[in-house]
C-alpha cells in the first residue's frame, strides 16, 4: 500500500461497502482519507454499513450512499452529494461489476442489457462525472477483468460488457490529462471473493485456482495495494489497463 499520507482527500468509492471496496475504504480510512462509500443493493446494506462502522471506528469521516449506477441521476447524485458533504473529490473508485457465465446461444435479450447496463454503461457514465467533478489533479480507477485478455467461451456478456471499458480509460486519460487527472483500469484473474463462486461449478473452480503461474485465486490483497498506488504515487500510469492476476492471463 502507498505510503501516501491521504488526510482530508475525498475518496469516493463506487461498490466500496464489500470485498475489494471494503477493503479499500479500510486502507484509505488508516490513511487519514475521507469516504464516500456506496453500495447497490438492499442485499448488502448490512455488509456495508459494516464497512462504514468499520472505517469510522479508524476515524475517517465517511458516508453510504446507495443506488443503481446505471441510472445516470444515480451516478450524479453520488458525486454530488459527496461534494455537498467534503467539498470535492479527489479519487474516484470504480469497483461494480456483474458476472454472467452462460451459452452465447442461451443469452437473452435482457441479460445482455442488464449486463451492458452494469458494466459498461456505468463505468461510462462515472468516468464521465469524475471527469466533471473531480478536483485538479484528481486520481480514477477502474476494475474490469482478466477475461480481456483470455480465449473462452461462457463469458461473453460480462468480458464483452468490460472491455469497452479499456477504451474508456484511454479516452478520458487523453481528454482530463490537462487538468492532472490519471486514469487507469486494474483486471484482476478470478477473485476468491463470494462475486466468483455464484457462477463457478466445483470444476471450474478448480480450473481456475491451477490456470494461474503462481497458483490459486486472485486475493482482493494483492489488488487493492496496486490500486492504491495507481491513485497516489503511481499517479504517472496514465489510459493503462493493469493486468493482476498471477499469471492467469497475459498479453
């Protein structure tokens, strides 16, 4: 983790009351950052009003947002309320994400819209009011995937939804770099994380825990570090996408 001393940056985090989002709202709470953490669902309120009760307990200021990021109102209102409450943002954090593994000849309409909605049109949409709102010299990071740089089948809404993404990061680095603004894109392998095993048979699990060189799942700890330091000493990493995944896949 950056040695980078975070007191009173405003640190906004998409998906930040569970998994790899708590555990950086964690990290950047023990840096002295302020937090704003949202969360989707109804389903992981309490998770992430954990994770709130977590990061005050360090003292941060903080807050839970909660709302649907494919509605762009959603998207808005999160930037705008966490300005309304800190007085701007600083680094903004992008960790939402939903995976489908299914048939290409078995996917429906509605799961592809769903699909796009999540992890392609929000992503868009919170780079761009990052991109509106975030102080000079501000920070992004994006998750996508590794699946972007496998060959498979099975996986073709959630890495054909995410690889927009990379052209995204590329895009809004070129356009917000005048202000000092970074933009990256982290793709972690298959995460040990409860996100991983809804889709997975005992099989594939297995699978994925060998295809890596370094062997096993990719721990949430060995990514939010690199996170870290893409949004504070790493800020020079600009319109890349950082592949993390033990050697799970490469390109």
């Amino acid at each position: 983790m950056s040695t980078t001393n975070l007191k009173d940056k405003v640190v906004l985090i998409a998906g930040g009351g569970k998994n790899l989002g708590a555990l950086l709202s964690k990290n950047f709470a023990v840096k002295g950052a302020k937090l704003a953490i949202h969360f989707n669902s109804d389903s992981s309120k309490a998770e992430s009003e954990a994770t709130l009760a977590m990061v005050q307990s360090l003292g941060a200021e903080a807050f839970l947002f909660q709302g649907d990021l494919t509605q762009i109102s959603r998207v808005t209102q999160f930037f705008d309320e966490t300005i309304a409450k800190f007085g701007g943002v600083d680094i903004a954090i992008n960790t939402v994400g939903m995976v489908l593994k299914k048939p290409f000849s078995e996917t429906t309409e509605a799961e592809y819209d769903t699909m796009f909605g999540v992890n392609s049109k929000a992503a868009y949409f919170f780079l761009q009011e990052a991109g509106k709102k975030l102080n000079d010299n501000g920070k992004i990071c994006t998750i996508v995937t590794s699946l972007l740089a496998a060959y498979t089948g099975l996986y073709s809404t959630y890495a054909g939804a995410k690889a927009p993404v990379e052209h995204f990061t590329r895009a809004a680095s070129k356009e917000f770099g005048s202000r000092g603004i970074s933009v990256t894109a982290v793709a972690p392998g298959p995460m040990d994380t409860p996100f991983f095993y809804g889709q997975e048979s005992d099989d594939a699990v297995a699978y994925h825990k060998s295809a890596s060189a370094l062997g096993g799942l990719t721990d949430i700890k060995d990514i939010a570090p690199l996170v870290e330091f893409l949004v504070t000493d790493g800020w020079w990493v600009t319109g890349q996408t950082i592949f993390a995944n033990g050697g799970y896949t490469t390109r």
